[in-house]
C-alpha cells in the first residue's frame, strides 16, 4: 500500500484555529511530522500517544522514517477505512515552495490531502492592501541567489520574497544597493498570524539594510521607477585593466559574439579570459536565465569585473581567478553549452581541450581572432589546427573591422 499523507498548513499564531473536519483529523491521528516551531504550535492539540517525526536535514532520513512507519488508523481516507497516514504540518499553502510539492518529488505514488492556509506574502499583501495577481515570486528559503539576480536584472515592478536566517531582508536591501536597484521600497512581515509578535513595515533599502527583523518574515519590494536598460554598453563606461582600451571586447564585436553563442537557449556560459568583464556582463544583463561563470588568469581582473558588474546592475556573476588548466572547475550547476575564449595566453588548443571535456553535447565554443601583422603566428591558424586535432565542426566565420581596429574573424566550433 503507498503511503498516505494529510498536510495541514498552518501561520505563526501560536493558537491556531482549525475547522471541525481537521480537527477530527488531528484527534484520530498516530503519526505527527513538521518542524519544531510547528510541533510548539500544535502540541497542545495532539493525541498523548502521538508520535512526532521532526522534518529536519537531511530529508531522505525523514521520508526513511515515514515508510517505516506502520500506525493504521481508523479515519476514512480515500477508498479504504482503514488507511495507514501521516499528519503533516506546514507553513501556509504546502503547495506554495512547501513540503508538499517534497513529498510528491519524493514519493510520486503517496497519496496526498491537503488542507491549506494563507501562505505568508499573501499574508503580508493583505495587511497591505496591496493586489498581488502581479507580483513575481522569489524564494530564498536554503536557496542560493540567481532567481532574486533575475527578477532585478528583469527589473520586476513588484517582487515577493521568500526568506531565511541568511538571505534577511538586510542582506537582501543591501544585494540591491550594491548593484544599484535602489528604486524599490521594501515591505517586511514579521511573525505573520501571529496577534502579539506580528509586524509589518514598509522602509527605505537604506533603513532596512540596518535594521534586524525578527524570523520568521517574508518580504514584497515594490518599485517606483525603472533604471535604464541598454542593448549593448558603450565600452568608455567600462573601468579597465591599466586603463588600456585594446583589452576590452569592443561593443559591436561583443553583441556579435553574444549572438554567436546562440545564449537564449542556452543554461551555462563560460566566459575564459574575462579581463574586464564585459562579455559576461552583457550576457548576463540579456540573458539572466543563464548560469555564468568567468575565469581570469590576473588576480587584479577580479576588483575590476566586481567593480563593473556593481556598475551596470549585474549580479551573479561567478568569478574564477587562476590558471583556467589548473583549476577546479564549477560543474555543481551543471555543464557548460556554451563557452567563449577571451583570452588564451598561447594555450588555445590546451584550453579547448579542457573545455571540450565538459561541454554539452549540443554546446558551442566561440573565439574572436584577431588578425595583426604584427603576430608572427596568426590566432585563427591555431583556432583551426585546434578544431582539427579536437575532431571539432566550425561554422562559417564572420569577419568584421571596426574604425581603426585590426581586423577580427569570430569563430565557432561544435562537436
């Protein structure tokens, strides 16, 4: 028999009401399971047999001890009357980022009731009379940064965030400080349902970057203005290395280059030899669905691609600096589809290599040549006895020159 779970969602009053039906519920019930703030607020109401499972990390020990569970029960759950179950308390909607939405990841064949609660930036926008059928929805719960990333690069009017211990509406205002989204305030909800602790303020990025909020909150930022947005950034807004501007991609060969790396399709870009940036930057102010990791062999391009990202609004940006054939390369996130080389201090072939490693089968490398007759050893000849050793298909290549600058061929390869 596949197991059988109630979830009920509960707020932070630490008297909760519940209808008669999941009353009835709770008083027939053998096995409890929630967290521990939500086994504080329920005790009180639990059978003096009841055993309770504590929904802590890691979670498959939890499921573990859900299916060793054998409590039967004689509430009429589904097609049988005698169904074995599990109780489980959640905060708000368990479908809303909730436990629910785990136990069906999890066990795919349980069957699951629900029984829902206002989820808590519902909560937050009903104290503020504020619509939310608009509002683009964050979570920052144990999650890391890049859906929060996206909906300020996409500058979003109304964002509902979703928060922990370490992503606090502090930190959070002082993420959009540093990157220049300033033109949002920021509503926080405080111990949401509950009659003695529960507060709402609604403050400057600047106010809430210094203040401590009691957890749990959740917080709705709304926004009053949009900063501008640019289809490629004029180079002379770049800060760059030493000053020298033959370091930096050129705007038009950067849009090109963008195009040629085919991003709107694509999940995970490499940049390899960022110097100032630019290149990532871009891609990540047009694309920021993708995962972007920049490598650079100089330790002083690290403070100048930070400098630049925080300039342009560009935030999530993973910065690698060393020796790209030494080190360790960033595959949690998943493998790279696509890849441009910036740079390759005459170790292009060696690089691909490495690259071509962990490239997807349907990614791409880009590689912009530069044709001087100064180079004895022109960089397309060895863009080209690269992709013949590597056993690589090359697409047509685009030359351009632009004003006074050598001439420069972008190149693209396959498997």
């Amino acid at each position: 028999m596949s197991e059988k779970f109630i979830v009920i969602g509960i707020t932070d009053n630490p008297k909760p009401y519940f209808p008669p039906e999941v009353m009835d519920i709770i008083r027939n019930g053998k096995v409890f399971s929630g967290g521990k703030r939500h086994h504080e607020i329920v005790a009180p109401l639990l059978p003096a047999d009841a055993e309770w499972i504590d929904i802590t990390a890691p979670l498959d020990a939890v499921f573990n001890n859900y299916q060793l569970s054998s409590v039967r029960s004689a509430l009429p759950l589904g097609s049988s009357k005698n169904c074995q179950f599990i109780i489980i308390f959640a905060s708000g909607d368990p479908l809303f980022f909730g436990f629910a939405n785990t136990i069906r990841r999890k066990m795919p064949e349980a069957e699951v009731v629900l029984y829902p609660a206002f989820n808590s930036l519902q909560m937050l926008a009903h104290r503020l009379v504020m619509p939310y059928h608009d509002m683009r929805i964050v979570s920052l719960t144990g999650r890391p940064w890049p859906e929060f990333d996206k909906a300020l690069i996409e500058q979003a009017v109304k964002i509902g965030v979703l928060t922990d211990r370490e992503h606090t509406p502090a930190a959070i205002a002082q993420r959009m400080m540093d990157y220049g989204y300033t033109s949002y305030k920021m509503s926080v909800g405080e111990h949401l349902g509950n009659p003695t602790l529960e507060r709402v303020s609604t403050l400057s990025l600047e106010e809430a970057a210094q203040r401590d909020f009691d957890y749990p909150n959740c917080v709705i930022l709304h926004s009053w203005s949009k900063r501008q947005s640019r289809f490629g950034i004029p180079d002379s807004e770049f800060t760059l290395l030493d000053g020298r501007e033959k370091m930096i991609t050129k705007m038009p060969i950067r849009l090109l280059t963008l195009q040629a790396l085919d991003l709107p399709r694509r999940h995970v870009f490499w940049d390899i030899g960022f110097c100032t940036g630019s290149v990532s930057i871009e891609a990540r102010l047009q694309f920021p669905h993708l995962q972007i990791h920049a490598f650079e062999i100089r330790p002083e391009c690290e403070a100048i691609i930070h400098e630049n990202a925080r300039r342009f609004g560009a935030p999530g940006i993973n910065v690698h600096i060393g020796d790209f054939l030494s080190t360790p390369l960033p595959l949690g996130e998943g493998v790279p589809d696509a890849i441009f080389i910036g740079g390759h201090g005459g170790h292009l072939k060696e690089i691909m290599a490495k690259a071509l490693r962990y490239l997807a089968p349907d990614g791409c490398i880009v590689f912009n040549s530069v044709s001087s007759p100064k180079v004895h050893t022109d960089s397309h000849q060895l863009w080209d006895e690269a992709c013949t050793a590597l056993g690589l298909q090359q697409e047509p290549p685009l030359r351009i020159q632009l004003n006074e600058y050598n001439p420069i061929e972008i190149l693209k390869c396959s498997r």
